[in-house]
C-alpha cells in the first residue's frame, strides 16, 4: 500500500504540499481583491472568498491546462480532505466556544420551531428532487442516495451562517443570534440523521455509542484539564503554548477517530467548545490564538476551497442545468416557507422570517462529507460523479445567491436592523439588558465589576456585561528585536499584547474570580489606540455590541486623604467625545473605592440613592434604578428634590429677557417635561415605593444654595449617589450652582457630588440619557 502511494505521489509533476500551499494563497490573495470591491456594495466576506475559488478552479484559471496539472493532481484530493477536515473541527470547536450559552437557553424553542419549519419543508422538497434526479439523471433510486438529497437540501450550514451574520455587524442582534441556534439545530438534525442511516446495522450502531461515550469523556477531561492550567499559569496572561497544544492534538484525535469510523465530527467538535469551562485563562487562550487564524486563513481558504470544486462546464448539457437550477429553487424556496411559516406562528416580523429564511438557506459543511461517504454500491463511479457536481453546484451557488440577498436586505433595511436599544428609560423591561464597563487600569476593575454585580445579579431580565480594557498608545512603538522561538513561553509575538502591562493579567484574575463566585460571564474586550481617536473605537463596538448604557471612569482617582486628583488629560478627552458621540446612554463613574461602592454581598450591603430633580437624564438614572432594585444585598432610596411651594409660585421666568411667543415655547416644553417628570415618579412610587421595596425622600428647596446644604447633609449616608447629568432646563433647584462648577462633563449637581469640596465618602454615578439629535460621529 504504501509502495503503491509512493508511486502515485511519484507520477504528480508537483509536490502536492507545495499545491495545497500555493492554492490557499491564491484564494487568500483573489479574495481580498474581490472583497475590496464587494465591500463597497456591502457584500460580506464569504461571497468574495467562494468566488475567489470558482476563480482559480476549473470554472476559469484551472482550465488552462498548466494551472490544471499543477492544481489538480491524483494525489491532492487526500490532501485537501485532510486540510478540510482539520479546519472544518477547529472552526466548530470555536463556534461552541463562542455561542451565548444563556440566549440559547431562552430561546431554545423559537430556534427549534424555526429550525423544524425549514426542515420539514426540506424534507419534502427533497424527495420531490430525489424523484426528479432520478427522471432527469436516470440514476439508480436507493435508500442511502435518496436520504443524502433530502439532507443536502434541508441542511443549513452553521459556520457559514455565523461568519456571514458576524461579517455583516448583526451578530449580536436579535435576528443574527436566533440564525445561527436555528442553524446549529438544523445542522445537528441533519448530522444526526445521517448518522442513524448509517448506523443502520448493530455493529455501526454499537460504535456509534462507544463514540458518544469517547465525546463525553473529553468534555470531562477538558473541564478538569483547563481547571488545572488556570491553576499553574495564575501569574500569565494566556497558558502556554505547550497546554495549547495539548488541548489542540486532544481535540483533533477524538475528531479523527469518530471520522474513521464514517461518522461526522461536526456535533462532537461543537459539543466540545459547548460545554468548556467559560471561566479562565484556558479559554482566553484558546479564544485569542484559536479566533485571529479562523477568521483570517481557516474559513476563508475553507470557503474558497467550496469554490474551488465548482465546475460550470457540469451545467453544460440541458438535464444537468435544469436539475442545478431545480434544486436552488427548492432549497430556497423550502427554507422561505418553512421560516415564514414558523415565524407567522411565533409572531415574528416578515422581515426578519425573510432574513432567517435566506440565512439557513446557507450551505457548504456538512454536505459534501455526507455525499463522499455513501457506500461504494449505491451508485456507479460516473452516476456518483454526476451527484458530487450537482451537490457542489448548488451548494455553490445556493451560498452566494443566499449572501447576496441578506446583505442587499439589511442595507435596504438598515434602520430597522440597527441597534435599537439605546437608552434604558424607553427599552423594554422584558428584553435583554447588554452594557458595557470600561476600565483604564487595574484600580478601576473592582468597581465596575461592582456595577456589573449590581445589575446582573438584581433583574430576573437576562443581562449581557461586557468589560472593555482602553489602553493608551504609545506614541513610539518599540518592536521586539527577538526571534519568535526566543521568545519566553506564554508570550506573545504581537507586540499589541505587551499594551497594558501588568494591568492585564490583574483585570483577568479579578473578572475570572468573579465568575468562578457568582458564575456570572463577562466578556472581555481590549482597544488599544491613542486617546484622540480611541473614542472612535469604542463608538464602533458600541454598535456591533448593541449595548443599552455604557459606564466610564471618571478621570479623577481617590487619594490615601480622601481628596480627588485629576489623572491622565487623556481619559477626561476620551471621555467627553464618548458622551457626545455614543450612540446609547453613558454613565460616568467616579469611585470612591476606600469609602464608597463596593461590590454588593451579604458582608457589604450597599445603600444607594437617587437623586431626581427632573429631566430625561433624572429619568434615565431613576431606569437605571429600576433595574438594581432587586438585588437582595442593596438598599435604595430615592430622594426627590422639589421646589418649595412659596418659590414654585414665582413662575418659569429665571430673570433672563425673552419675548413673549418665546416665553409660551419655552414654558410648554417645560409644562410637557415635567408632566413626564410627574408619570415616571408616580410610577416608580406605586411599583417599588408602595410595597416597601425602595424608600423615599422629599426635599425641598428654593434654590442652588439649598439644594448644595440638602446635599452636604446626605453625604455620608449613602456608599453611591446616582443622578441625571443635566436635561432639566432652567431650574431654580440648580441655579447658581454652576458657577463653581469644574467638570461640566457631570453636570451641575455630579460636578458638586464629584468635588473635594463636598467631603463626601459616597462614589457618584452620573447618568446622560442618550439623545437622538446628537451629532452622528464624523
């Protein structure tokens, strides 16, 4: 046998290697061209990837007879298979690494009615082609053929559909996330039907089962084995390259083993990222090396390898293109029917039915493993032949026409598609909460991780938390003169990771403590860019995150004598430019970390007020009470300033000069606010007031110098004061307080809490509603 493949290997012109390598630079080099051009008519990555390989297969380039013999070679196709198979469990080992375990959970029913919608409609429509195939081809009708068609045309394929939804920027939404569960479950049925018309034997099944219990029995070695290596790198920010490998060679063997006895490892590699432990520097390692070459070289030579295999001289005879063009149309069509149905049945918009039906319309996984693996008898060598470039064909061209669509959809739709939730006063309590904490070093961690406590552990509402490390870039990069196998182990060869120093690995072991506690996931972020353009950064992942309210730090920091000192200009920059182009609600945090908040828990209850004086921010903040009024470890209070009677009666008028049709513009838009300001209040004090669950103060005052007395008298009653950072107009309970005022950023009152001049002990969080006639970023 091997005498006989040395041979084989011997009559090749090239080294098969060196084919396999120069393929996927090509595909790597077409593609990017094509994907510089498509970009500009908003096509996603895969679409110029899979028309990168149908560039250089036989469809075009390899059609010239050089290219053709240096490509296509007798032994190439095992190298190919090879390749494929090593990224095909490496991408969905990572796909399970990344799913959003709780939104799955929640929605496990609509993904499975939607997912058996396109199914069932699949399944009916391929036996109509399996008919017609039959007719048309004149193929010999078989069992195995027969389920092979109806998985082709029911599948949907997972990775194709995450990286089209993640290249597109609605991942994170709603629609985006729901695509690819339905997907996963349509993926696995089709997997796990094959896998039953193969196992049809008891000898088959038998193995089937020892190969479940061999998936089982690496979840848990996983689980212990990533335990112990968080245990022994405690001083590291990543594991080392050695612990990589061994989970890396863990993974691909199992893989290998389950695919020589004919089964499809897709389930189990996914399975294995599934159930990894979420906490850690095991997973954050996997995580950063496994992820920049996925997306960068795997699924992009994988895509361009679909490509690769098209041949458009197949749709040369008539029966052979009727037969392409039958089945696109019935696969498509299968899936629009099938997710509208499921969705007219869930109550879900026709635009996004429409959107979830081209995107499990995605192909190109599990298919052709399916196809190359029916037994020899089944069909004759040119009946198979014929079979493989019709599955490849529409697999093919299915995938680009189904990308082209979505893509044109959501630049149509763009409104309707974009981040929605961008305050907390007008979301809707029952949806999801996401936000995100930034944090320039390590002293500002324990806080937010506080207010992340807060929120994540008060709403019976699922919350997404998100914690971005901002980093400062030096104005001189230094580069690394070492040789990467001189490195020490563990490092990195990038010099992007050496940003942050020591402030990383401290950030790392508090978040993953914290998780290990309360089980609790925050995702982690890092941006590293100078302070002038990194609120540019942050804006961007605000949208492609589609967070309701982001929290910065403030620029000031707490001394050992309890005065505040003003820390980097560039914070309180990055800061300002944050509040006036974020597109959600920004609250800026100023930690008292000695006297102030803390993280809540039965050793440290928090008491915390709210400062309402009225407007949207007051509002925004009072929502943002709302949602930590829960938590058992917190008491709340919220305190309502008021003008007094006798100075309530002086009117709107705050001595300034206006014409009179300016004074009734201005004195109903104040009427209208204050209406709102009257409902919001009224409602908060029956749902949480009433029942005992949230205390209540008044307070009235004439003016601003009261209202600074009513404000030194609370100061050392409360470990947080949450107020709105401005929107309330001319009111007499601030007037004249802004004439000391230092940090406009906070507003008039957060300005005052935020001083030394206060001594108070309380930290301050201040609120500033998102406003939808602020600047766009330019």
């Amino acid at each position: 046998m091997e005498a006989a493949g040395r041979a084989l290997c011997a009559r090749d012109p090239f080294n098969p290697l060196i084919t396999t390598s120069t393929q996927a630079a090509g595909i790597l080099v077409i593609s990017h061209c094509f994907h510089l051009f498509l970009k500009q008519f908003g096509q996603p990555g895969p679409v110029a990837q899979i028309l990168a390989g149908i560039v250089l297969g036989p469809s075009l380039l390899s059609r010239i007879t050089k290219v053709n013999q240096f490509f296509i070679q007798s032994s190439t196709e095992d190298y190919y298979k090879v390749l494929q198979f090593i990224f095909r469990t490496i991408f969905m080992f990572l796909l399970g690494l990344e799913m959003d375990i709780p939104y799955m959970r929640r929605n496990l029913r609509k993904a499975s009615i939607i997912a058996s919608g396109g199914l069932i409609i699949g399944v009916l429509f391929g036996i109509v082609a399996f008919i017609s195939l039959i007719i048309l081809l004149r193929i010999k009708a078989s069992f195995d053929y027969a389920s092979s068609i109806i998985i082709v045309l029911a599948n949907s394929a997972s990775p194709v559909v995450f990286r089209l939804a993640a290249e597109l920027k609605f991942l994170t939404s709603d629609t985006g996330r729901l695509a690819v569960c339905a997907s996963l479950i349509s993926e696995m049925s089709c997997v796990l039907l094959g896998s039953i018309v193969h196992s049809a034997s008891w000898e088959y099944f038998g193995k089937g089962i020892l190969l479940l219990l061999l998936t089982i029995a690496l979840i848990v070695v996983n689980k212990y084995l990533a335990f112990w290596c968080n245990q022994r790198t405690r001083n590291q920010k990543y594991v080392t390259h050695a612990e990589f490998l061994v989970f890396l060679s863990l993974l691909v063997t199992v893989a290998l083993v389950i695919e020589k006895y004919g089964y499809l490892s897709t389930a189990s590699s996914f399975l294995f990222g599934l159930m990894f432990p979420r906490e850690g520097k095991t997973t954050r390692s996997l995580l950063h090396k496994l992820s920049y070459a996925t997306y960068n070289f795997i699924l992009p030579v994988y895509f361009g390898c679909i490509g690769f295999q098209f041949d458009v001289s197949y749709m040369g005879s008539f029966n052979s293109f009727i037969m392409v063009i039958m089945m696109i149309f019935m696969s498509i069509a299968s899936k629009i029917i099938g997710t509208l149905l499921a969705c007219h049945y869930l109550k879900i918009p026709t635009d996004e039915g429409i959107v979830l039906g081209f995107l499990l319309d995605l192909k190109g996984n599990a298919e052709f493993h399916i196809m190359r693996n029916l037994p020899e008898d089944t069909l004759n060598p040119m009946d198979r032949e014929n079979v493989e470039n019709l599955v490849v064909s529409v697999v093919v061209m299915n995938t680009v026409i189904a990308g082209v669509v979505v893509a044109h959809i959501l630049r149509k739709k763009e409104e309707y598609f974009s981040h929605s939730h961008t305050s907390l006063e007008l979301g809707e309590h029952e949806s999801e909460l996401r936000m995100l904490a930034c944090v320039y070093g390590s002293r500002h961690i324990s806080s937010k991780i506080g207010l992340i406590s807060a929120f994540s552990e008060s709403l019976k509402t699922p919350v997404t938390a998100y914690l971005m490390h901002l980093v400062e870039l030096p104005k001189k990069r230094t580069k690394k003169n070492l040789m990467y196998h001189q490195l020490q182990d563990g490092d990195q060869y990038s010099d992007e990771e050496d940003y942050g120093g020591n402030d990383v690995v401290e950030i790392n072991d508090a978040v993953d403590a914290y998780t290990m506690e309360t089980k609790v996931l925050i995702r982690q972020r890092k941006v590293v860019s100078s302070f002038e353009r990194m609120y540019e950064d942050v804006c961007d992942s605000i949208e492609d995150l589609r967070v309701s309210i982001i929290f910065l730090t403030f620029h000031k920091r707490q001394r050992l004598d309890g005065k505040m000192e003003s820390g980097k200009v560039g914070m309180r920059t990055t800061n300002h430019k944050i509040l006036r182009h974020a597109p959600c609600s920004v609250g800026i945090f100023v930690d008292r970390g000695q006297t102030g908040f803390q993280q809540p828990s039965s050793q440290s209850v928090q008491n915390i007020a709210a400062l309402f004086f009225g407007g949207s921010d007051d509002r925004e903040a009072l929502a943002c009470c709302k949602m930590i009024s829960n938590h058992p470890h917190i008491h709340l209070t919220l305190i309502h300033f008021q003008l007094s009677p006798s100075s309530s009666q002086t009117g709107y008028n705050n001595g300034t000069p206006h014409r009179d049709d300016e004074l009734l513009m201005d004195m109903s838009s104040h009427d209208i606010e204050a209406e709102i300001d009257r409902a919001v209040v009224q409602d908060f004090y029956n749902r949480y007031v009433t029942p005992g669950q949230v205390g209540y103060v008044e307070k009235h005052v004439e003016n601003g110098t009261q209202t600074a007395e009513a404000l030194r008298d609370i100061h050392d009653t409360y470990s947080l004061l949450i107020v709105g950072k401005g929107g309330r107009g001319h009111s007499p309970m601030t007037t004249g307080m802004s004439d000391w005022e230092e940090c406009p950023e906070l507003g008039t009152v957060g300005d005052l809490l935020a001083s030394s001049e206060l001594n108070t002990t309380s930290s301050v969080l201040v609120i500033q509603q998102y406003r939808h006639s602020r600047n766009d970023l330019n």
